[in-house]
C-alpha cells in the first residue's frame, strides 16, 4: 500500500495573487473615478446657491416657550373652529362654527361627489 501524504503540496500561485490584487485595484479606481464623474454632473446641474450655502453650526434651534406657543396655537384653533368667515372668497368657500356645520349636515346630509 502506498502511503499519501496528509497535506496539500501544491501552493498558491504568486502570479495568480497578483491578478487578483490588480483586478481589484483596478475594480476600486474605475468605481471611484465612476462616482468620481456622477458628482461632477449633479454639480453642474445644481445651482451653485446649494453648494455655497453655510453650514449652520452650534445647538439646534428650540422653540424658547414651548407650553405659552401650545396654549396659543390651542387658542388660535378653538376660535377658528367657533367663528365663521372666508377661507376663498372668489370660490364661495367659508369655514363655519363647528356646531353650525354639524347641524347643517345633519340637515342636508352628505354632499354629492364632485360638489365642494
């Protein structure tokens, strides 16, 4: 019987090694001068506003009241929705009390599709 040896014998190829390396060199700059070309054309078709406006640095802006701006805009709502007046007054369209609006539904039931 004649005795195999245990382990490969071959190696790896040094020409083959360096096939790869290149090719993947070669891969990474043609991706690279690709992304390279897009950004240059989404440059040009851009205004120069966008590429010239700065960076705001610093904390982000908050709102300095917050519960007195709620408490206004609440109030600002409420009295829109319990006053009547034009939101378009060349399209005949008003806002209405919100009671008044639901009586008046409750009378002439749903619009008709296609009826503002």
């Amino acid at each position: 019987m004649s005795e195999s040896s245990a382990h490969a014998t071959d190696t790896v190829s040094a020409r083959a090694l360096w096939a790869v390396m290149l090719g993947t060199l070669a891969l990474v700059l043609c991706s690279s001068g690709a992304i390279w070309l897009v950004l240059q054309h989404e440059k040009k078709a851009l205004p120069e506003a966008v590429f010239d406006t700065p960076v705001r640095s610093g904390p982000p802006l908050l709102q300095a009241h917050p519960q007195t701006d709620l408490v206004e805009h609440t109030q600002a709502a409420t009295a829109q929705l319990h006053s009547a007046g034009w939101v378009d007054k060349q399209g005949h369209i008003v806002h209405l009390p919100i009671e008044q609006a639901m009586q008046l539904l409750v009378e002439r039931g749903l619009p008709e599709e296609g009826t503002p």
